[in-house]
C-alpha cells in the first residue's frame, strides 16, 4: 500500500517545483549573493526575486522581511529584539509593564524563549499564560485585565494541534482601546498559504514563517518586523539580509520558498478553503463511521480547514497510532516537538477538555496540496481501521457480534499506570477468568469478553484489592451480572481442559498464587524468595512461566531466570539492511510480528517470502514462551512497527534462557525505508 501522509502540521513533503528550483540553485545558481561578480549578482537577483513575492504575499508593506532558518529561530529573534528595547526603556526610566503574557495555547519555542532572553537580559518580568476558553481562542476577557501590565503580547494565527484560528482582530482592538504599548508577536506558521494575511494593515510588530510547513525544505523560514518596531540581531557577522541576520543566505532553500510562493501567487496549484473544507467534511464522516463516540477536539467553524483534532473512548493515542500507522495512514498524537515525550496534550489541557482527551487526542492534518483521490483512499482506510477494532473487540462503544470463528484461546496481558490484568481466555468452554481487574481496564475487559461471548467463570485477586473492589464491581455491572462464580471449596476451578488452582502463601491468608497447571503461575507481587519456596515445595518448576501483577516491561519471567541460571546470549539487534543474509543463514529462523490483532486487521500484512512468519501480539506474549523455550536453538527475530515492542519481546526471551532470540531494529519502518527486498506488501 502507498502511504498515505496526513501530518502535515508537523511537515510537509517538498513541492516538486521547489525541488528544481532547489537543484538548479545548487546546479547554476550557486553564486555568493554578497559577491559582486556576475555569478553573485544573479543570485542575489533571484534572492531579490522570492523576498519580493514574499512582501506581496504576506502584504509587509514597509516593514523588514528577512530569511532566516525558520520560526523557532524567528520566535528567538523577535523576543530578544522586543525584551532589548524594553530593557533600554526601563533603563531610560520609561515605564514598561511587569508582564510578558502568551498564549496558554503557544507553541513551547514561544514560552521558552521568552524565558530564557528574559533571565539572559537581567528583566525579571512576569512570564505569565493567558488561558484560552473551551474553543481554543484567547480569552479576551483576561487579556483586557492584563493587558496595561503587559510588556510583550505572543499569540499565533492558527493553532498547531486543533488548527483553531485566533481572533487576532478582536486582540488589535482590545491593544488599541486599551492603548497598550506592548510589542506583539504572532506566530503565523500555520498561517501561511491557509489564511489571507495583509501584515502591514496590523498591529503585529513581528511575525515568523517556516517554510517546511508549506511544502518548502526544513532549515528556510522568514521573519516579518513592521516598520517601526525595534530590532535586534540574533546573528551578528557579516552582515548579510542588510545587517538583520548575518551569515551566508541559504540559497537553495530560498530558491525552494521562492517557488512555494509562486505556487501561491499563482491561485491553481493549491486547492481553495472550500475545497479543502469539503475534504475535511469528508474525513470527519469516516472517522465516525469508524469510530462511534468519537470526540473532535476543536471547533469546525473556528478552525483551519486542513487539522481534525479528535479522541475515542477507550483507545489510547499509542493505540490509534499504531493502528492508522499499520494501515499507512501517518497521523500524530500532537505537536511533533513534543509527541515523542507521551505526556497529554498541553493544548487541549488548556482548553479545559477531560484528562481522557487530552491523553488520547491524535491530530490529522493535510496541506492545500492534496487531491480527492488522496482523501477518498484515506477515507477508505479510516474505515478499515474501525473494522479492524470491531474484529479484535476493541470498540466497547460499538460492538458487533465476532466475526472470527469461535471465541480467542489463550493468556492476555492487560497493563495501564505499572499494573497488570490478565485474562484467560478458554476458547472449548467459552469461559474466562480474570485475574487483579484494573478499574481502567474494565471497559477494554468487558468489550473483549462480550464481543468473544465468554462467560466469565470467575474475578480473583492475588492479593487484597487496593481499590477495595471497585474494578470488580464495575466489570460486573459493563457485563450485568450480579455475581460471578467462585474456585471450589478446594481452591479450583475447571478451564475447559484445564484447571486453575489457588495457593495461599506470604505471611497473610489474603496472599495468593494462582496456578494454571504447572505450566503458568500468576504471582501477583510476590518476591523471588517465595517464588522460591514454591519450587521446593513442588508446586513450579523451574520453567513455569511467572506472570506478575507489576508491569516493569519484563512481561514475565520463570524460576530459573530469576535465579539467574541463563545464558546472555549475542546482541540483540538486526538490522533491515543485514535480515536477508541473517534468514539466508538461518533458513530455520521464525520471523514473530508482536503487533497486535487490530494492527494486522488495518494492514494487508507483511510477507517475509520463504521464511516462516508468526503473529503472536505483545499482549500474548507469555502464553507463548513455554513452547519457544522448549526449542531453544531456533532462532526467533521479532518485528512490530517501531522495535520498541519487539525489543520488550526479545529481552524477554533472552532473559527467560532463550539465547536466539533478535529483534528487527527500527522495526517495519526501517525496513519499509531501505526497501527491503523480503518485505513486500501483501
């Protein structure tokens, strides 16, 4: 399948025009515009050329307009131009306002910077936020209140993660009724080519521009000054861009902008805001096909035509990434700086939203540059996404009858904030049994076992529940059941087949093991040293696999592990680049895809040609061990997305004694970027 980009508010591709206009930069245009022999003249020309469209486009009037590495540099600049000249103000004894107030939505470039130029330069004002109301925009109430402290003003066009547009006219009027003298920033990245801008008829005293963010190379940007405002150089030297940002211009990334904004000027390459409205129409109706109880996070009449913010009940951002991402479909979880810090979202925080949104939100985002085609194909794999949930039961607000035949066999491990909740599922008897119930996971417990049609034998606990049986009561009642069976005045229970056993032990009666055969033992929090005893006791052996009710990412383990009675093993690590001589040497390996059910359900499948290949999701992982250690020889080499999850799987069996085992490094987006000649897409 042909990926499908939809994070456009992070990056863009490169506009084909601007990669020519980029090569024949670099190719004939290569001149020093500072030069002045015929070479540098005509790049200093051409440089000429793209500022002036760039003036036309943004309307800067008389103001400066200068090239620079993009907005965060942007951001820099025009912050420590505006705290020097109120630091010379002060120091002329004028007075200059406590404040330096910023959107609570900005970007961090904009808070940061202003607090490390305000330390920097010895000001010591007020760093403040300015909230935002329910809807995202600025709330001018507060700013009226604030604004006759405020020194400095920081506010953007248009939000990075809702795409909600600002109110920016309704701000000028308050500065002027008020009559504020602070200098205003607006960050206008997501602006540029989305909004009409006509700077020069504003009160913005500065505004930068990054170019990636509109089909431009990373590493060019612009920053706009109004006529008047002061200015202070971040990059001093030789004097370049008439002495505002010195060192040698970055001419092919210029000639790139330069044919951006033709592209602008020109009104037909980029699709219209009625256009990509209707697109975004379009993808909001799928993704509530596929998604019943979707939540949009941002307000369609105030928002950009090209960003959906949204969450769903019960799915985590990880969840829906790695889904879309499994159907090539790339989307982000927020702001790219910071998607990779997994904290909620600081925007939607802002707005108030419930903390489930703002720790599950995902942000889809495309550019003026995308087609019907592009959309529709997207549309059709958003719904596919919400098929692959149904089928794998993870759609408690929507569920539909199973459409796999018979009910799923085997050990799941369930983990949310360090705990674990295991379900075993026996796919004979149609029964299961739920082990340490987390109240979080009961809506994820009580889809599974509904949409599987199980009847739920038995709630047990390895020890006295923390939250007093709150998760015990409330899966009883998703389910409608007002009891659940017990184990046998013996401690037992019958599995299908198999039988669960109760063991008390720790110094407390309310301290259990529960034993499923001797071939798994869920242990709660016990300590190896119990575990220990269990084996004397005859109760393990030395390879039962342990499963335990604290996640620290080892999944499980087994006596002997923990007695440290395993080899090391080589390193762990395959690279795409060296799988084929790895499988051409080994042609006995198993390639194991630790991705989960719905992940395969969303993508075609991967298809290593010749080699036998495995799906055993991370979440099953430990009802699988037993069998692997039993071949300890044949090599195993795990592959997810990413390789976090195939690194957990790896270490785990390595740990567990099993020295063949490998996980593929940078997982399938890896080997998707180096082509790999085994991966083929199904």
């Amino acid at each position: 399948m042909k990926e499908i980009y939809l994070d456009s508010n992070a990056t863009t591709c490169v506009l084909p025009a601007a990669v020519a206009a980029a090569r024949q930069a670099m190719e004939q245009g290569f001149g020093n515009p500072s030069s002045t022999h015929a070479t540098g003249l005509q790049a200093k020309a051409m440089m000429d050329g793209v500022r002036q469209r760039a003036r036309r486009l943004l309307g800067a009037g008389e103001g400066r307009l200068m090239f620079n590495s993009g907005a965060t540099e942007g951001i820099q600049t025009a912050v420590l131009s505006a705290l020097c000249a109120l630091r010379e103000r002060r120091d002329a004894g004028q007075r200059i306002g406590s404040l330096l107030l910023y959107g609570a939505t900005e970007h961090k470039a904009v808070p940061e910077s202003l607090a490390h130029w305000n330390r920097l330069l010895g000001l010591n004002l007020e760093v403040r936020k300015l909230p935002v109301d329910a809807q995202g925009r600025h709330d001018l109430q507060a700013l009226a209140a604030l604004i006759g402290d405020a020194a400095m003003l920081c506010t953007m066009a248009a939000n990075n993660e809702t795409g909600v547009v600002s109110d920016l006219s309704a701000i000028a009027q308050l500065l002027q009724e008020r009559g504020a003298d602070a200098y205003w920033m607006v960050d206008c990245v997501q602006a540029l080519g989305k909004l009409k801008l006509n700077l020069a008829a504003t009160r913005i005293d500065y505004a930068p521009f990054s170019g990636h963010k509109l089909y431009a190379p990373k590493g060019i940007g612009m920053l706009y000054v109004r006529a008047g405002a002061p200015f202070t150089p971040l990059m001093m030297g030789g004097g370049q861009e008439a002495g505002l940002r010195s060192g040698t211009e970055n001419m092919a990334g210029i000639a790139a902008l330069g044919a951006v904004l033709a592209a602008l000027e020109d009104g037909t390459t980029f699709r219209s805001h009625a256009e990509l409205s209707v697109f975004r129409e379009r993808l909001m109706a799928s993704l509530e096909q596929a998604f019943p109880g979707i939540v949009f996070n941002m307000p369609g009449d105030l928002s950009l035509p090209t960003t959906l913010n949204f969450s769903v009940p019960g799915l985590s951002s990880k969840e829906l990434l790695d889904l879309f991402d499994a159907a090539r479909v790339r989307v982000s979880s927020g702001s790219a700086c910071s998607a990779a810090k997994a904290l909620p979202s600081y925007v939607l925080e802002a707005m108030h939203v419930p903390q489930w949104r703002a720790s599950s939100a995902i942000r889809l985002s495309f550019g003026p540059l995308i087609d019907a085609a592009t959309i529709a194909a997207a549309c059709a794999r958003i719904e596919r996404c919400g098929e692959a949930l149904r089928s794998s039961c993870l759609l408690p607000s929507a569920l539909a009858p199973s459409p796999q035949d018979g009910a799923q066999d085997g050990i799941i491990q369930l983990s949310v904030d360090g705990q674990n909740t295991w379900l075993l599922a026996d796919a004979a008897s149609a029964s299961c049994v739920v082990i340490d119930p987390a109240a979080a996971l009961v809506p994820r417990l009580a889809a599974f076992i509904r949409c599987q049609q199980l009847a739920l034998r038995a709630i047990v606990h390895t020890a006295p529940p923390v939250d007093h049986g709150v998760a015990r009561l409330a899966l009883l009642q998703e389910l409608d059941m007002e009891q659940v069976g017990h184990l046998d005045i013996d401690g037992e229970l019958a599995l299908g087949q198999q039988r669960l056993r109760r063991i008390e032990c720790g110094d407390s009666q309310d301290t259990h093991v529960y034993l499923l055969e001797q071939r798994f033992a869920f242990i709660g929090a016990l300590t190896p040293q119990a575990v220990a005893s269990l084996r004397l006791a005859g109760l393990v052996t030395a390879d039962t696999v342990l499963c335990a009710s604290g996640d620290d990412s080892s999944i499980c383990s087994t006596v002997r592990a923990l007695q440290g009675d395993v080899l090391a093993g080589a390193e762990l690590q395959l690279d795409a680049a060296g799988l084929p001589a790895f499988l051409h040497q080994h042609p006995e390996a198993i390639l194991v895809d630790v991705r989960e059910a719905y992940e395969h359900a969303a993508c075609t499948g991967q298809v290593f040609e010749g080699c036998e290949v495995r799906s055993v999701p991370l979440s099953r992982l430990a009802g699988q061990v037993d069998a692997w250690l039993g071949q300890p020889q044949r090599p195993l080499v795990f592959f997810c997305r990413s390789g976090n999850r195939s690194a957990r799987a790896a270490a785990c069996l390595r740990r567990l004694g099993h020295a063949a085992a490998w996980q593929l490094n940078g997982g399938m987006a890896m080997a998707e970027a180096t082509h790999h000649p085994l991966a083929i897409a199904a």
